[in-house]
C-alpha cells in the first residue's frame, strides 16, 4: 500500500482532494511536498477569490497524521 507521503509526491501539481480526521474536505492543487506536511493550494471559490501564499510554497500545510484519505479531486467533482 502506498503512503501519503508517496501519494502526495506522485499527485504534486494535481488537483486532489484530502479529508481530515475531523471530516473536513480540502480541495486544491499539490504545491509541495515534505516528510511531514502537503502543501495544498486551495482552489481560490474556497477562500472568496483570495490567494493565501504560505510558507513560500503557494499553500497551507496539512499534517501526514491528520490525512484520513486522498484522492484525485477529478475523480469527484467534473
């Protein structure tokens, strides 16, 4: 089975979307990758048109711990 970490390495500059332990869902595009956080650009509906640019990366981090499931956001929303 392949890890987040791997997952998110092979999805980078694809739009995904992650769901937390608390149920939340994060829809956006792979900015960079670390061994502990994925950088996700949200798409910019989510934010009212704002583009938030953090940490250098284009994005706001999400811990590895914290995913709860990841996958292409193409395949939910067309």
């Amino acid at each position: 089975m392949m890890s987040y970490y791997e997952m998110c390495c092979k999805y980078k500059g694809q739009r995904v979307c992650i769901t937390d332990k608390c149920g939340r869902k994060h829809v956006g595009t792979i900015t960079h990758v670390t061994n502990t956080h994925v950088f996700i650009q949200p798409d910019s509906s989510e934010f009212g048109g704002f583009n938030y640019g953090y940490w250098g990366w284009g994005g706001y981090p999400i811990a590895f711990g914290f995913i709860a499931g990841l996958a292409l956001a193409s395949l939910f929303f067309w």
